[in-house]
C-alpha cells in the first residue's frame, strides 16, 4: 500500500473542500462522493469510515483517542490496494493509522466559525460542548503533529483566496499544485 495521506479535521471545518482539492489532484478517496443532503457533496471513503467504527466498537466518546489494530491495518490495505488514497476522518482515530505513517494534513477552521456552522446546521446544538469539542481536537492535532509531523491547512484561507497552505500541503505530500484545480474545486464545478 502506498504512503496515504490522511485529511484529520473536525465538524464543520469544511473538510469536503480539502478531500475535494486532492481528488483533483489525483488522490483516490473511494466511494465518495456522498450527497451530504445539503448544497455540496461530502467526500468521504464510507468503507474506510466503517471500519474505523468497528473496530473501536462504535463506542468512541467524541473527546477520546482510539487505539491501534492489526486487523483493521489488513483490512485498509485490502481495500486501498496500490491506489495513491487520500481520506478524512476525525483527528480522535489518530492512532488507528499510525502503522501506516501518513501524510497528515490537519485542517483547521476558526473556533466559532465551526460553532457557528454546526449551531445553523443543527439548531439543537449545545454550543459549550461544540466549542469544547473543536477546541480538543485542535489541541490534539497540535500534540500529533508536533510528534508525527504533518501539514496545517486553514480553510478560512482557501475560501479566501489564499492557496498557500494548501500548496504546502499538497506539496509535502509529492504532489504538485495547479491553481487551476484549487479554483475548481472551491467553485464546485
């Protein structure tokens, strides 16, 4: 299996957009995309995200870190194969992909900006405990990212205009940057 690059984000944090920019790159995200019921599509592997769920008995609480498994590391590498795979998940299954050394890419959006889209997707929303949510997970991707390495890419930035971050990332994973791609991506074209 080759090296894959991993998308860890959090709620809200326009992940699509980023998992989008690397298929245009060329990436394989598998069986996505998924109709999210809304105005985009979510670029998701359900395949992949499945097994997450199985094998940590799809009791995670939300603020807890998952553990390491050979059988879901034989199961990933059957259903990637040889493909160059690009996947986003939650930051919490860190450690259910560190055999494989990814490529990480931690994606980031403002605090409140995530509140914010979770509260209008999601009127019910307790505000508190989504800001408690964004804000450990953001602190978890500092701590793996200061162990593992990887890349910081504000989607804030992208939407923006400002392709840097994503150059970089896409760059640190050996991929070259077309503007052209990004463009199109962010216009859902």
């Amino acid at each position: 299996m080759k090296r894959p690059t991993l998308l860890w984000m959090t709620s809200r944090s326009r992940s699509s957009l980023v998992a989008k920019i690397f298929l245009n790159h060329g990436l394989w995200l598998g069986d996505g995309p998924v109709s999210s019921g809304g105005s985009y599509l979510s670029y998701e592997n359900n395949y992949l995200k499945s097994l997450q769920k199985k094998y940590n008995n799809n009791l995670l609480p939300i603020m807890e870190e998952t553990k390491e498994s050979d059988s879901f590391n034989e199961n990933v590498k059957k259903h990637v194969g040889s493909k160059n795979c690009c996947f986003k998940t939650g930051i919490e299954h860190f450690n259910m992909w560190k055999a494989f050394e990814p490529y990480n890419i931690f994606i980031r959006r403002d605090v409140d900006e995530v509140v914010n889209s979770l509260k209008q997707k999601r009127p019910d929303t307790n505000i508190d405990y989504a800001r408690e949510v964004a804000e450990w997970r953001y602190q978890y991707m500092d701590k793996c990212k200061a162990l593992y390495g990887g890349v910081n890419v504000d989607t804030g930035k992208i939407v923006n205009g400002d392709y840097e971050e994503v150059r970089k990332a896409l760059e640190y994973c050996n991929i070259k940057p077309n503007d052209q791609l990004i463009d199109k991506s962010i216009k859902r074209l």
